[in-house]
C-alpha cells in the first residue's frame, strides 16, 4: 500500500517538475519571440530595396537608406576581428598550453573580467587612448573598441576548447616523435579548430550589435567612409540615432536598420552552429 | 612487407655475459640457457630504476631485461607502476609535471638517460600503443602517415601511400578499410582503432613495441586479433606488452616480470613462471589469490 503511494507521489512530483521547467522554457522564450515579432513587424513594412543602396537622408527627403552604415558596421567588425581575433587566439593558446602558472591564472582572470566590463566603459577607454590623441573619431578606434571586447571571449574559446582536446591525441603524436610545436600544431590545433572558429563566429555576432563603445570612438557618419582615420557610420549608432530623433520616417528607417542588424546577427550565429555541427560531425 | 630495421652492430655496454645480482640472479632461466638457443641480444636493460612522482616513490629499484625479437609481458595488480615502467622506456614521463627516475635504461646499449639524448630520435625507435586505442581526429591515411611527417621521413605523396598500405596489411586492417582511406579514423570499431594505432607506430620502423594493456577496451575476438598480431610481430620486433589477463601474459610471452608495489617480484620464461613460480608473492597473484 505504502509502496504505491510512494510511487504516485513520486510520479506527481516528477509531473510537477516537468511542467515547471516547460513553464519556464515558455517564459524564455517569449521575451525572444516578441522582440523577433516587433522587429519583423515594423521593419518589413519600413525596408525596401533602396534602404540597402542609399546614403541618409534628411528627415523631409522620402527615400533615404543605411548603406553607409551596413558596410560601416562591416568595416568595423573587420577591423576587431583582425585585432582582436589573433590576439585571443594567441593568448588562450598561451594560458591553455603551456603558460606559467601564475601567468595563467592571471590571464584568465583580466579575461574574465574584461568580459564584465560594461562596454561603455569600454568604449571610454578607447575615446581616452585612440580619440583624444587623434583629436578625432575613427574607424580604428570603434574597431580596436570592438576588438577588446571580442579578445577575452576569443581567448576563452580557445582556451576551453583546448582543454577539451584529449590528452590521449598529444601523447600519441609525442610517442611518434613529435616535438611540442609540432603536437600544438598539427594536433592539437587542428582538433580544435573548428571549435576556435565556431566560438570566434558567436564572438562577431555579439559584438555586432554594440552601441555604446561606437558612441564615442567611431562616432556617425552621413557618407561613405573607407578611411581608417575617419568617422564612420554602423548599423547600431544610426538606429539610436534615428531612435531618437522626433520624426516618424527615421523612426521606420530605425526598425529597417534593426531588422537588418538582427538578420545579420541570426544568420552569422546559426551559420556559426551549422559549421560547428558539420564539422563534428564529418570528424565524430 | 616491413622493413627490418635493427641496429646491426652490437653497441658498447650490450654484452651478454649478466653482471652479478641483475637479470641473472632474477631470472634462472637466462642464467642457463637451454643447449639449443643461442644467446639473445639485449635490447632493452632498465638497470636500478627508482621513479618518483614528486614525492611519492613509484618504482624501488627496478631491474628490466628484453631480448631481441622476444615479447616480454608485464604483470601486476593494478597501480603496481608497471605503466609507468613502461613511459620510462621511451621517456613519456618527461612530459609529467614533478616526475623524476634514478637509474638508467639502456636500449641496445645505450642509456637513454644520459645528457644530451636525443629523445625525439628516441620515440621513433621506441613505438608505443596506448590502452585505449587514440587515433587522431584524422582521417585513415593520415593517421598512418603522420609519424612520416613529423619525421620528415617518405616526403612524396606516393612513397607515403606504399608505407599506409604496407602498415595496413602488415596489421590485417587493409581489406577492412582500403576503400575508405580518406574517411574519419574515429568512425572504426575499438579494435580496428587499436590495429590503426599499431599501423601507425610500425609506419616509422620502430625496433621496440611497447603496449600499455592494448587490448583492455576490447572484446574477445578483437583481443584475438591483437594477440595474433602481437605474435606476427614479434618476428622483426621487441615487444614489452603490460596485461592484466594472464592467460594472455601466458599465450603470447616468452618471459615474463611480475610487478608488486612498485618492486621487481620475479622475471623468468613465462612457461616456467605460471607452472613454476620462485616466488611466494608470485604463486599467490597466478593462482588468483590477490590482485
Ligand atoms: N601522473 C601521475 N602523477 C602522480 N601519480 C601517478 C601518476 N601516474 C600514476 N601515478 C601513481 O603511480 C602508481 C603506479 O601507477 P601506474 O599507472 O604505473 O600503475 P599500473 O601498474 O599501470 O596500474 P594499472 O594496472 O591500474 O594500469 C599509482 O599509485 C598511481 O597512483
Ligand atoms: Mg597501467
């Protein structure tokens, strides 16, 4: 008797649960799917093919589009990404391979903290160190701007996928007669590089939607600009911009530029998983 | 077929006359050789071998002997050290943190101890195989051929595919796997695993096997299959072979050491051992009475 009592109990409670965690699922998920709604909703209806080939245009000229600001935004990334994408591989070679141990940890830890620095604060840094000293803003500063933010992210990477890499492969490759280089080399880093890119990947798309750090270091821009020392426009500053500007046609002109970011973030993010899965998968 | 590639001449230091309280006195069966056999060349003598993991002493005084062209196997309760015995022979323990050896061992006379030894020189004569099979995330070939590369040995792609095959067929893995050389090595059963590794270290012509409980991860026919493979061996390689299974110590052995707690127990003719051990400690582990 107590035993099927037990059992009911137990399986009510393990009902329970599962509905909470469905319940909670939903809760996460809402908040993804209305924002995805608003956006799409709003932005379709403001997008047309001009959006993607014009220059701005002033709040009474019908018209206007963003191209500026997308190959802006494109430029920045380039620049983090040269920056910042070897340097985070580079150190988290160092931290996960064969670092002193004090070295380590203390990279590890500035790297965990540069990851909670807010990017505003950032974004100053760089307005102190880069646009102060040009006595202008740039394209290199958003960039370098970007590329900090990006470079703790890229090193954890590495370093968390080089920790997964098994012992076994580098003893295997030493017991061939291989020298340390050549076991990171064509071993080790070979593993991982599907994981290092994949992570790389979702470290762009993050950092494609920053405002804050472009405020003040890349600045805006109504024309083309393909200077580094220049100011140059991005998808994020205009959208805030237009955000707040007190005309209605930039307000639609801000959803398209939102649609758009948020296009470009989800197709980098979901092409980032798909490589991953493809490139496990071919190896697993 | 494999290339044999031993060292012709006997190196200095490689006698065969035992000297007193080593080999010899461990194992009366070397002391008097049967009429018939000639005597072996010594390829492997670990000669008073204290290891240390930092503090923590894991070997006393270890005194090791393998011939030419013989497979001596290595037996003991699990954490014995013989193991780490075995990473002693081609230096894998250089790459553990703390870990420090007294003593020396010399292959074909040569103390691989000694300063100035070429340790990368050395892996390459001393092939290992590993306890669990670890193919790298590479494809079939590519898996055979990499002690090639970093060798710098077979540079063009053509010398390169005869040395995959010849490997292939010398572990019976060819026909399995001759279709699909360029497919994942990771997509193999256990066992084909295991024979890929074995592949891959014959792949730069070692002179000495060493294998680390090849078969533990593997079921019976597979494990047949290594045992066979083991035998073929044996007849151009020295093979120091650790294992848990005595029946498999007592199938594929021509000597055999027996480990305890990190001391040498016993060292005969595997034949002579399992019916007719010296040693106390030794008739209690054959007969199952610990271990
Ligand atoms: N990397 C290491 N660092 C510290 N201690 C170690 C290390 N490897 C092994 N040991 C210790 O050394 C002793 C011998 O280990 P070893 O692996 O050589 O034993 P084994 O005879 O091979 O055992 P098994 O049959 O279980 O494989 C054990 O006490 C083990 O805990
Ligand atoms: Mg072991």
């Amino acid at each position: 008797m107590t035993g099927d009592l037990n059992r009911k109990i137990r399986k009510l409670r393990n009902n329970v649960m599962l509905s909470l965690t469905g319940v909670a699922t939903l809760l996460v998920l809402l908040p993804l799917a209305l924002i995805l709604f608003y956006v799409v909703k709003e932005g379709v209806s403001a997008i047309s093919p001009g959006f993607f080939v014009h220059l701005p245009e002033p709040p009474d000229v019908p018209g206007g589009g963003m191209a500026n600001a997308i190959v802006g935004t494109l430029e920045l990334l380039l620049v983090a990404v040269i920056v910042g994408v070897p340097l985070g591989i580079a150190a988290g070679i160092y931290v996960a391979e064969h670092g002193a141990e004090f070295l380590t940890k203390l990279v590890r830890f500035s790297a965990d903290v540069l990851n909670g620095t807010p990017t505003i604060v950032t974004g100053l840094f760089i307005y102190g160190l880069v646009v102060l000293p040009m006595r202008k803003f740039s394209t290199l500063a958003g960039g370098l701007a970007l590329a900090i933010i990006l470079l703790p992210v890229v090193l954890r990477t590495t370093d968390e996928v080089l920790q997964t890499i098994p012992r076994s492969y580098r003893e295997a490759a030493l017991a061939l007669g291989a020298t340390r280089f050549r076991v990171l080399w064509d071993v080790v880093l070979r593993a991982a590089r599907a994981g290092i890119m994949g992570g790389v990947l979702l470290a762009i798309s993050r950092v494609a939607g920053e405002t804050a750090p472009l405020l003040f270091t890349s600045f805006n821009n109504s024309y083309w600009s393909m200077w580094l020392d220049r100011p140059v426009a991005s998808l994020t500053v205009q959208i805030f911009n237009y955000a707040i500007a007190p005309y209605d046609r930039w307000h639609a002109q801000a959803w398209a530029g939102a649609l758009t970011l948020i296009t470009m973030i989800i197709v980098i993010n979901l092409g980032a998983r798909a490589w991953l899965r493809w490139r496990t998968g071919r190896l697993a | 077929m494999l290339e044999l590639r031993l060292p012709k001449k006997t190196p200095p230091g490689a006698e065969q006359a035992d000297p007193p309280g080593t080999a010899a006195e461990l194992d009366p069966s070397l002391a008097a050789p049967a009429e018939d056999a000639p005597p072996a060349r010594e390829v492997v003598r670990a000669h008073g071998i204290n290891f240390f993991y930092g503090q923590h002493q894991v070997l006393f005084n270890v005194e090791v002997t393998a011939y030419e062209r013989e497979i001596l196997a290595l037996i003991g309760p699990s954490g014995c050290g013989k193991s780490t015995f075995l990473r002693t022979l081609n230096r894998m323990n250089d790459t553990i943190p703390g870990a420090r050896l007294e003593g020396e061992v010399l292959i074909t006379g040569q103390n691989i101890y000694a300063p100035g030894t070429d340790v990368i020189g050395l892996r390459r004569r001393v092939g290992m195989i590993f306890q669990r099979s670890n193919p790298f995330p590479f494809s079939i070939a590519e898996n055979v051929a990499y002690g090639l590369k970093v060798n710098g040995l077979a540079k063009k792609k053509g010398e390169q595919a005869d040395v995959v095959e010849r490997c292939l067929r010398a572990t019976g893995l060819w026909d399995e796997v001759k279709d699909r050389l360029n497919k994942p090595a990771l997509a193999l059963s256990g066992g084909q695993q295991q024979r890929l590794c074995i592949a891959r270290a014959l792949a730069i012509e070692p002179e000495i096997l060493l294998m680390d409980e090849p078969a533990s991860a593997l079921d019976p026919i597979a494990t047949g299959r290594i045992e066979e493979l083991a035998l073929e061996l044996k007849e151009k390689y020295t093979i120091v072979i650790v294992t848990h299974n005595l029946q498999q110590a007592a199938r594929i052995s021509d000597r055999t050491s027996f480990f305890l707690m990190g001391r040498l127990v016993e060292s005969g003719r595997t034949q002579a051992m399992f019916t007719n051990p010296q040693r106390k400690e030794t008739e209690d582990y054959i007969t199952g009475r610990f271990g």
